[in-house]
C-alpha cells in the first residue's frame, strides 16, 4: 500500500493509537491468530508501525505458526472446518496497519489544525468496488473518523472507510 503520508510524525500517533488500545484491552484479535500469534502479535504491530508497513507485518505473521492453519465457519446453518485463506496474513496485515495509519493520521490532522482527511486509492485492485470508488476524493471530517475507527474494532466502521478488506483504500491529508 502506498500510504502517503507514513512518515514519522504519522508513525507517532500510529504507536500512540496501538498502545491506547493496548491499555484498553482493546486491541483486535484475529479469530485467525493461534495462541502463538496472540502473545506477540501487538509486539508486531508496534514494530511494523515504528519501522516497517504492511507487508512487514504480513511477512511476521507467517512465521512460526503465528495463524491458525483453519478456521470454522458456517453456511446455511451448517457448521463446518476450512483452510484459512493463503492471503490472510496479507489481508490481516493490511487492514490493520491502514486503520492505525488512519487513525494516527487523524490525530496527526488534529495537531496540525486539519479538520478533515481525503480519500485516495492507495492499493490497486483488480476488480474495485463501486462503492469504494465513489468513496475516492471525499473529504471526511478527521475527528469523526477517529472516533468511528476506535469504536469499529474488528467490524467495518460505520463511515465505511476503509469500506472492508482488500479495499485499496486509505486516507491522507489533503494538498
């Protein structure tokens, strides 16, 4: 993902935003990490936000048995075993670095007395969602997107961005 506005000043918050949901026992477990995964698995993502990106923590989560080989799921009433997905890490990865840079994006935007983030395509997609498209370009106030972002945990946010895994889609200050 190209997350324009990763640089240092944006990592701090980043860092900020994890250990607030660290101390607040809230910060999202995968159902797909294994108990190995659990124990290190904020450890990873201070370090992905201090130094690395996404595929940093993406490439951390496969190692060692850091994911749960299945997963159960349900369909049509009936509950059954399956592989977990070869890209979960990636999907895992991305989806939480880019809520955390959003959200230390924010946070950096209220420091800098900037109400309002932008939405851009930072990932291309093969087959982009019409309504991740018509997302593109919309300013959104950054107090409101903080606020969603932090009560969202796990869950699509109520403003809709990101709009869901593997969206491409991200938010940076506007030019």
């Amino acid at each position: 993902m190209d997350l324009i506005n990763l640089d240092d000043t944006t990592r701090h918050h980043m860092i900020e935003e994890i250990n607030r949901d660290i101390a607040g026992n809230a910060l999202y477990m995968s159902r797909r990490l294994s108990g190995a995964g659990r124990r290190v698995y904020a450890a990873l993502l201070l370090d992905a936000a201090e130094h690395g990106d996404a595929d940093s923590l993406a490439a951390e989560l496969r190692v060692g048995g850091r994911l749960n080989d299945t997963e159960t799921a349900t369909r049509n009433g009936r509950t059954f075993t399956r592989q977990v997905p070869v890209n979960a890490p990636e999907t895992m990865a991305e989806g939480e670095f880019n809520r955390f840079y959003a959200r230390g994006l924010c946070l950096r935007a209220a420091e800098e007395g900037i109400e309002e983030v932008v939405v851009y395509r930072a990932k291309d997609v093969a087959n982009p969602r019409s309504q991740s498209e018509a997302l593109i370009g919309t300013a959104v106030s950054a107090a409101r997107l903080l606020e969603d972002l932090r009560v969202s945990v796990g869950i699509e946010p109520g403003l809709g961005i990101p709009p869901g895994p593997n969206s491409g889609l991200s938010v940076r200050l506007p030019t």
